[in-house]
C-alpha cells in the first residue's frame, strides 16, 4: 500500500456496537487514499473485532493499558502517516460518500488552509439524525476566513466538531498534540492553536454526524464533572488569549479577555449569599495572580469589577454594582462605558430601563458580526 494522503483515527474505548458504522463511513468514501487507525484503548468489549477487516487501509492497534482518551488520541495521531489528519471518535461516522473528496479538494487547492470543517448533525443511539448540532453551525455559507479572523469566532466559544475536521499535518507539527490538562476542552484548544498557523475553511452542508448517548465522552465530563468543563475553558481562553498577545491580535486579546471577565463574574454572582466584597477582592487577586502576566492585571482587574458589576445590576443588587463599577472607575477614569454604567447604576428604575435598551442594541450588533 503505498503511503495514504489522510489519515483517519479512530479512537475506540466501549464503543465496539458503533465501531463499525464509523469504519464503514469511511471505508466507502469516494475517495481511497486513505488509512483508518483503530486506537483500541484496552477496551474490555469487542472491540478486537476490528482486527478482522480484510481491508489492507484498516490497522488495528490495541494498547497494552487503558490510556485515556486523551493520551489514546496523541498516540494515533502520532502513528498517522497522512498529510491530513481526521479524528473521529468510534461513535461518530461520516454521513456523506464524498466527504473525505471534498476536503481534500479544498485542502490540496488552497495550501494556507489549516484546517476544513462543517456542522455536525446529531445522530441518536438508534441511527436517527435529529438535526444539526446547533453549536457547531458558526455560518450560513460556504467559506475561506483568514485565520486570525476565525479566531474572534472560537473566542466567544466552540464551533467546531472534531469529527467533521480535515487537519493538515503540519497544523500539530507547529502547534502539537492535545493537552494532557484539558480532559474536555483539548479540541477546542487546538482549533484555536492551529488558526495560528493558517486560515479555516467552512462546508456548510454537513459531512458528519455526532452520535449523543449516554456513554459520550463530552456528556460524561459535562454531567459529572461540570466545575472541570468550567475551569477547562476558561483555560483555553486564557491560553488562547497568550497566544493573541503574542501574535498581536488586539482585538482577539480582548474579546477573550471580556468572555473571561463575564465568567469570573457569573461565578461571583452566582455563589451563595451575602456578598462580602473583601473576599470577593480577594478571591479576584488571586486569579489574577496566576493567571494574569503583571503588565495586563489593572486592565483584567477593571474588566473584571465592571463584569461583576454587570451582573449584580442583573439581580437587582445597584448598591454594590456601583461599588465594583467604582473601582473600575478609579483603575481607569478615561474608559467611557465604565463611566455611563456608574451612572446609570445610580439612576433608580430610569437606570435600568436606559440599560436594557442599550443592551439589546448591542446584542443586534453581535449577532450582525456573527454571520458576517
């Protein structure tokens, strides 16, 4: 067999009643040159059975331990052989023949592309689709989108389903393997890290689907492990966020930093009451502390106060958002919306009402960039 362009991994832990629908998928892809990686991860179902495909594209391989979905990914990829790298988990499958086609086509025609994705259509244990996976369409067409624009997407969260992503090689080359630190959200880490290295490209007609069941490993973590889902993606965005002020992307920098800045502040909000401003301080320099370099931490600090601010005139609570507004105020007295939101917070019920208005406008404007 000479070597494959793509390279499939597999990863299999007590999936072997869906394995092979997802082999299938690819195996009658239009496009044959190709090898499909079976990471079996010392699963104890029958998850061996791969081993009897007689197709000479089909490679079993079991580890000798459990390594855990994260170390079983960076395994096969790093066994891979293709130019392009494609994960999809043994529950996933492809749900069109020229899927792989398709990929390739844009992949090999454009050679700044990273990476190529499409939305994902849910699928149910029974083999039912049950309509797109909402969070995985970004856009309504077609699309080529410089990397550093795609970027301001993934800030505001995950769009991007890894079994309907085509990688190109030289994406993990450059950007490495997953993060053994982020158990849930190692792949959105990576489609951030690799729009650093090149542009994005967007199907817009889905090629795969996303089974959900009760086994699934992102609806395991966000079932019972929800504070490490949480933490993980404010990782992400911190991390995301490092890379932007390196590159220079200011307006990337700051988008992540708000969407820190929200949920730092939900999390302050949201804790059980009363609200004692000197442990919430606190509890603010210290995440700061760790996360935060020196040289941003009065600007993450304002952001912060104004956040928490924000979300105590939610409940109600204009007492203490006009303290937190006030300190922001006083770390940087020229930042204007931080001046109107001090104001109004001191205005009654005309206050509120000035506010809900501004914020719908804004809300229209971010749903306008969305799509743009």
């Amino acid at each position: 067999m000479s070597r494959p362009l793509v390279s499939f991994v597999v990863p299999c832990y007590k999936l072997a009643h869906f394995l092979r629908a997802c082999v299938d998928s690819i195996l009658n892809q239009t496009y044959r040159n190709l090898e499909i990686l079976i990471l079996d991860d010392f699963s104890p179902d029958d998850t061996p059975v791969a081993a009897t495909y007689s197709d000479e594209r089909v490679r079993h391989i079991r580890n000798e331990r459990n390594l855990g979905h994260l170390r079983n990914y960076n395994k096969g990829i790093s066994l891979a052989s293709g130019d392009y790298i494609w994960l999809i988990s043994a529950d996933d499958r492809l749900r069109t023949p020229d899927a792989v086609e398709r990929c390739v086509s844009l992949m090999e025609g454009n050679r700044s592309l990273a990476y190529v994705f499409s939305p994902a259509v849910a699928l149910s244990d029974s083999g039912q689709e049950a309509g797109i996976v909402e969070w995985t369409q970004p856009f309504l067409q077609d699309m080529m989108i410089e990397g550093r624009r795609f970027l301001r997407t993934l800030a505001r969260g995950n769009c991007v389903s890894a079994p309907s992503c085509m990688v190109r090689r030289r994406c993990y080359d450059a950007a490495g393997m997953f993060p053994l630190d982020l158990p849930h959200a190692g792949d959105w880490y990576l489609w951030c890290a690799f729009a650093f290295h090149g542009d994005v490209a967007y199907l817009v007609d889905p090629i795969a689907n996303y089974r959900i069941h009760s086994a699934n490993m992102s609806g395991q973590l966000r079932g019972s492990k929800q504070r490490v889902v949480w933490e993980d993606q404010n990782e992400v965005r911190w991390r995301a966020k490092g890379m932007s002020d390196q590159a220079g992307y200011r307006e990337v920098s700051n988008i992540l930093a708000e969407r820190l800045a929200a949920r730092y502040a939900m999390d302050i909000a949201n804790a059980a009451p009363p609200l004692v401003l000197g442990v919430v301080l606190e509890s603010i320099d210290r995440l700061l502390g760790e996360h935060a370099r020196s040289s941003e931490r009065e600007e993450m600090r304002a952001l912060i106060y104004v956040a928490v601010g924000d979300q105590l005139m939610s409940v109600g609570d204009r007492s203490n958002a006009a303290f937190f507004y006030k300190e922001a105020w006083r770390l940087n007295p020229g930042w204007i919306a931080c001046t109107a939101k001090l104001t109004l917070s001191k205005m009654g019920a005309l206050g509120v009402l000035l506010r809900s208005i501004v914020g719908r406008f804004r809300r229209r404007i971010l749903v306008r960039d969305k799509f743009s």
